[in-house]
C-alpha cells in the first residue's frame, strides 16, 4: 500500500472491526476512538507499516509509540511486569493508563515502533471499538493520537479527517471520545514514576504504589510538549561511533548503505547493511535500528553511514541517527 487514495469512514456496525483488521493486515492505517482520543492504528509488528504511520502523521522524529493490546496476557507477551505494574494492571486495564516497561527480549513489535529503546509502552483501552478491532487483528497495534504531528489530540472523527483525510486508508466513527484526555504514563522500570498525566488521575495510582518524580522537564502532558524517551530511557545509543555521511568506507568499519549506489571502498567494510537499496525511505526508516543494532553487534569500532535524503521521513532518519552520533556524556 503506497499513497492511499481516499479516506473512508464507516460506522461501528458489526462488520467494522473485520474490516479494520484487514486493513491493518495488509499495512494501512485505520483511525479508531478510544476512551480517551483517537489513535491512528497499525500493525506494531510491521516496521514498513510504522514507518508509514509516522509519514502519514508527519513526525519530525521517531517518538517511541504505545502499543495497544486487547488484555494484560497480551502486553505480558510484550513486556516484563514488575510487582508494581501488576498491581497497577490489575487496577486499571482495561482503561487510561500506560504502563512504560523493559520490552521481552522476544517482543515482535518492530523496533521502529520503540524507537530502538530497550522498553515499551503498553496499554490496553477500554472503549467497545477499541476493543473489538484489537481482539479480531490479535497482534498489538501501534496508536498514537490520530492527528498530524504538532496539532491537539483529536476527540471526533471530523478532527482526524481534518488532519489526516488522504494519509490513512480507514477511520471508524465511533462519536466523541469520552474522556478527550490521554492516558496516563506510568514507567515501572525501577521505581514507578509518572511520566505524563493524563485522564487517569495521579491520586488514583498513589492509592496502589508510590510515584517517584520524574527527571527535570519529562511529565510534559499531550502533543503540545511530548515526553523525550530520552529524559528516561536514553536515546537508542550504539557503542560503536557513527561517522555521517560517509561516502567512502575506510577499512575495518561497518556499513550502513543507503541507495543503489555502493560506497567507495564498500568491499573493505567488516559488514554492510542497506537501509534500502532501492533508496525507499519507509523502507529505510523500517530497517534502521535494527540494521544499527546488527552492525553494531558486529563489534566494528566505527559505523559509516551514508547519507540519506532529507526529504518525507528522511528528516526524522536523520534526526535519530544525528542523535546516535552525538558524543555521549
Ligand atoms: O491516550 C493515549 O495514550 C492515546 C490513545 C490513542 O491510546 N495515545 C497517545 O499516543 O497519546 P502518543 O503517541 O500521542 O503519545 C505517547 C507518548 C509519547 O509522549 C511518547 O514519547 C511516550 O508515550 N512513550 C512511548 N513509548 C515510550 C517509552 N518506551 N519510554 C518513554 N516514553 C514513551
Ligand atoms: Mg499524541
């Protein structure tokens, strides 16, 4: 699915979450409501699939995303629970709150989708449409709020058509949202720690497990000033440096290729990888940390990476691998 044509919006009948599901299968997107905003959906496990998402919703940079899942075994699959995040679970799900947790080790959800961070936010929402599409795909669906990037949360229909009419293939109308809040977002990593309020109210969760502070500026709430995973779980880091813009590859160092056109020198390199050889950005984008975590296993000193067009999601590609090169504290 390339540049969807139309966007089609149906009615919550009995056939609705079938139909989402299909769509969801086959890589689209589909804008459902949720008890709080609306979530722009797709196939957490499908890294072309994310990399569209973030193009339809004009990210300027790879935000890690929650990953929606019809119940607690579900997101256990997807994560590790600490006592606290039980409880809270236990509590709360299904309904308006985000636990962020260290990721499984056999999670499938693609690494895009996480931003390459050793953790995952989870959620399981409470909202009948929610629910349904979530139980008929039985795989987790990446959602973040159903507008362009830099707008408010949308709580109707009407709001995602404004922003994303023409970007996504699907939208179930389900009416107003009813709280017109996010979720809550809690990490359980060591201690728990509130990272963005949201329609779950603080007290609520104080009443189950203690709250630590969050680190300086993180607890932002909504699009206006989203949360820097990196105010928490640091930016996804590999140990080797990356050298940008490479054009030629000196010897000993991996590399990471972009486009038809092989580097100078690219038959010295200990291992090469191609974001996408026919210079596809959604692509690229689908590849990118995990080839930087494959290259980076390989133990080489030093990644070349070539350049990669600033253009569509080129400039959150380079927004991440601009970060990944910078020199660390
Ligand atoms: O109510 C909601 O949570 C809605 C509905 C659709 O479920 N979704 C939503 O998603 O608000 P989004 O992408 O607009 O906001 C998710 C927030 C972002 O600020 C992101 O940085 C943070 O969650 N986040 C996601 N994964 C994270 C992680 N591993 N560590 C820290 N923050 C994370
Ligand atoms: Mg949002």
């Amino acid at each position: 699915m390339t540049a969807p044509p139309a966007t089609e919006t149906i009615r919550p009948d009995a056939n609705a979450a079938a139909r989402a599901a299909r769509v969801l299968a086959a890589g689209g997107l589909v804008a459902f409501p949720t008890e709080t905003v609306y979530g722009l959906g797709a196939d957490a496990t499908n890294g072309e699939a994310v990399a569209r998402l973030y193009e339809a919703k004009g990210r300027p940079a790879f935000n890690p995303l929650i990953a929606h899942v019809a119940d607690a075994a579900a997101a256990r699959s997807l994560a590790h629970f600490d006592p606290a995040a039980e409880r809270l679970a236990a509590a709360f799900w299904p309904g308006p709150l985000t636990l962020v947790l260290p990721r499984r080790a056999d999670c499938p959800v693609a690494e895009l989708a996480t931003a390459g961070l050793d953790t995952i936010a989870v959620r399981v929402p409470d909202h009948p449409v929610a629910r349904a599409i979530l139980s008929a795909f039985g795989r987790p669906v990446v959602a973040p709020s159903a507008n362009r990037s830099g707008h408010v949360s949308p709580t109707t229909a009407q709001h995602v058509l404004a922003d994303l009419r023409g970007r996504i293939e699907l939208i179930v109308d389900g009416g107003p949202t009813p709280m017109g809040l996010e979720s809550t977002i809690v990490a359980c990593l060591d201690r728990p720690m509130l990272l963005r309020p949201g329609a779950l109210p603080r007290t609520e969760i104080e009443r189950l497990v203690p709250l630590a502070e969050p680190p300086a500026n993180a607890g932002a709430s909504g699009d206006a000033a989203p949360i820097a995973p990196g105010q928490l779980a640091s930016h996804y880091a590999p140990r080797a440096r990356l050298r940008l813009d490479a054009q030629r590859v000196e010897a000993g160092e991996a590399l990471l290729a972009f486009g038809p056109v092989p580097a100078q020198g690219g038959g010295r390199s200990a291992l090469a990888l191609n974001l996408s050889p026919r210079g596809d950005l959604i692509e690229a984008a689908a590849n990118l940390f995990s080839h930087l975590r494959t290259l980076d296993a390989s133990g080489a000193a030093v990644i070349a990476v070539m350049p990669v067009p600033h253009e569509g999601l080129g400039e959150a590609i380079n927004d991440r691998l601009m970060r990944a090169a910078a020199p660390r504290a």
